[in-house]
C-alpha cells in the first residue's frame, strides 16, 4: 500500500511548479496567483501548434467547443455546481453587467443595491447598466441593514480587507422583498469551501486568477436554476469568443489544483494558514488588524502604528522578501495565503512586523539589504 505524501512533501511538491513562490514569501494571491509551470507549458505548446497550424480548419470551432466545455466543467466543480449552469466571461465586470442587464430589463425604477468591498469595476458595470434602466442605485455601508426590497443586490463574499460576509443572511433578506442576489466569490474561491447551494446566491461570478490559478481577464458565472430553467441563450452569445490558450489554461489550472493537488486539501491549509495569520497578526501590539475575528477570510488588511503603508511595505521587502498589496489611499497593508506558503515565512514575516510595530520609521535598526545573485529565493528544505 502506497503511504499518502507528507505535508512538507505537498508543499514542496507546490512550490515547485508553482516557481514564484521561491521569489519571496508570496502574499499577494488576492491580486493574482503564481502561474503553474506546466499550465505555461500547455499554453506554449497550443500557442505553437497555432503557429505551425494556423488558426483555423475544419476541427478548429468543435475545438474551442470543447476546450470551453472542459473549463466550464472544472470550474464547476470547484463550487458544487452543474457545468449546464455555468458560464465564462470576460472578466468579472463582464459577469456584472449581464447580471444586471438579466435582473433589470424587465421594466424601469428597479431599485439597485451595492454593498461594501465590490470591486470597483463590477460595481462601476452594475451602474452603467442600472443608468440605461433608469434603476435608482443605493450603496448600502452596513448589510445589517439592508432592506429586502430592492430587484437586484450586489456582494462581495469576501472584501478587500479580508471580512467576510453573511451571505445566507443577505439572500435571505433579499429573496424576501422579491430581489435577486449577485454574488462575487473572487476573493474566496479556491481559498474557502464554497457551495452554491449552500451560498443561496442566484447568481455567482469570479474572475479566475487568483486561488484558481487562471488567466487573468477571464471569469466564470453560476445562474440558479430560480433565476430561469436554462440559462439564456443570449448569456453565452454574450460572453463568447475566448482564445484557445485562455480556455486551456483555465482548464489546466483548476484540474491540476482539483486532481494532483487535491483541492479539498489545498482549501483546508489555506483556511488553516489564514486563521495562524490572522491570530498572531492580532496579537502584535501596534498591529491593528482590520477584520473582524470570527468573520475573516484568506486576507489580512492591517496598519501599523507610527508607519505607513508603502513604508512598511518597503522594510517587509527589503528584509524577508515579503510581496504584499499596498493601498497608499487607505494606507492599508494586505497579505494573503495560499496552500503553497510555509509556516516559517509566515513566522518570518509576522516576527518583522512585529519589530517594526515596536519601533518608529527613526528607531528601527536597519539590516544590511539582502542581493539574490541568481534564481529563485528558496532556501528552505521543509514547510
């Protein structure tokens, strides 16, 4: 009987076809995740065949036909949905707008709500189609309150500073006063446990390059079966065509993820890693992390009293290799895990933030910068 891998053997395993994260403690996976070697390789291979081959052929449309249906199927998986109801689209502002335009045509004055943490290009899309409705937009700061009347409501289930929303409390409020649910799992997906059933969103949207590995400017869009019995035809005329490399690289990607790494597995130490993160972020002195305790998703938003942002970031990079997001408007710090991460970069990370909270930008030891001659930063042997 073959012995399933170790830990540390899953990790490295990770780490090295996922090549960035030997770069530097990658904390930026909410941004964009690290690229997977092979599906470059795939994406390369296609791109030479195309090349060679040219872009057309008698085989060429079943082709793409297929290569979508295989993407939208992994996706699928991924949140416990039916391949039938799934649709890609071109990013997840793409997937806003024809949300908005299935909710809102059906006559004029449908009140529209947006709620904190959407990005600002989905909500800048549900606007402009909301605008042609003549439907009244309200922006919402508190979901506690929201009102169940509204036709169409906009959330993100996780926010850029890493809270994480009630989404079952929301549906819920909203499918009382007859309104439907759009909801943006782009910051949770592939990093959280995620079913659609459970959710009880009616419509589910997520651009795919951040846990799930995939190209950047591609999404993918759930409709419950509540919102129409088969999704409209229009929907997939809509958001078609896409390149071949896009479609092969999606479906290798989230594959990979799903069969060699195991998905169940990368899920449960991303949530693990987030929580470690999280409590030892919380107990710095000086550190304020900004999302709640018992509602936080696979990001952590903080500030450091005494330093600002872009500062903190530049001592995190110069002394531990730490990429991390920088917001110089909400002078706001932002790191997130991945399955791929090391405890030990974590402590290393944690241990820096730690001195710098208990120093000032003038008190602060400086340490010798570190010059990575050739390759990637990857000393460590084990997890």
């Amino acid at each position: 009987m073959t012995e399933p891998p170790s830990r540390f053997d899953r990790v490295r395993g990770l780490r090295e076809v996922l090549t960035a994260t030997g770069a530097g403690i990658y904390l930026t996976t909410h941004q964009a995740g690290p690229w997977p070697a092979e599906t470059l390789a795939a994406v390369h291979e296609s791109d030479d065949m195309e090349l060679r081959v040219g872009r057309v052929g008698p085989d060429r449309t079943e082709d793409l036909a297929q290569r979508e249906r295989e993407a939208r199927a992994v996706v699928a998986a991924v949140i416990g949905a039916s391949p039938e109801r799934m649709l890609l689209t071109h990013g997840a502002a793409e997937a806003a707008r024809l949300i908005a335009l299935e909710v809102l045509t059906a006559g004029e004055g449908r009140r529209v709500v947006l709620t904190p943490g959407l990005e600002r290009s989905v909500a800048s899309a549900i606007r402009d189609v909301a605008d042609v409705a003549a439907a009244p937009v309200e922006v919402v700061d508190d979901v506690a309150a929201l009102r169940g009347d509204a036709a169409l409501v906009a959330l993100a289930h996780v926010d850029a500073d890493g809270r994480l929303a009630d989404v079952r409390a929301v549906a819920d409020a909203v499918h009382a006063g007859g309104g439907r649910l759009a909801l943006d799992v782009g910051r949770s997906v592939g990093a959280m446990p995620l079913d659609v059933d459970e959710l009880g969103a009616d419509f589910v949207f997520a651009d795919t390059h951040r846990w799930l590995l995939g190209p950047e400017a591609l999404a993918f869009l759930w409709v419950t079966p509540d919102v129409t019995e088969e999704t409209p035809e229009w929907l997939r005329q809509a958001c078609a065509p896409f390149g071949r490399g896009q479609l092969l690289a999606l479906a290798r990607s989230v594959g990979w993820l799903l069969m060699y790494v195991e998905l169940p597995w990368a899920i449960a130490r991303t949530v693990a890693l987030a929580d470690a993160l999280y409590e030892s972020l919380a107990e710095i002195a000086g550190v304020k992390v900004l999302a709640p305790a018992d509602a936080h998703g696979p990001i952590v938003a903080l500030r450091v009293e005494g330093w600002d942002a872009a500062t903190v970031a530049d001592e995190l990079g110069r002394a531990v290799f730490a990429m991390v997001d920088v917001d110089v408007e909400a002078d706001v710090i932002r790191a997130s895990v991945g399955a791929w991460n090391r405890e030990t970069e974590l402590e290393r990370f944690t241990q820096r933030l730690a001195e710098l909270a208990a120093h000032t930008p003038e008190t602060l030891p400086r340490r010798p910068s570190l010059t990575v001659l050739s390759g990637p930063l990857d000393p460590e042997s084990e997890a």
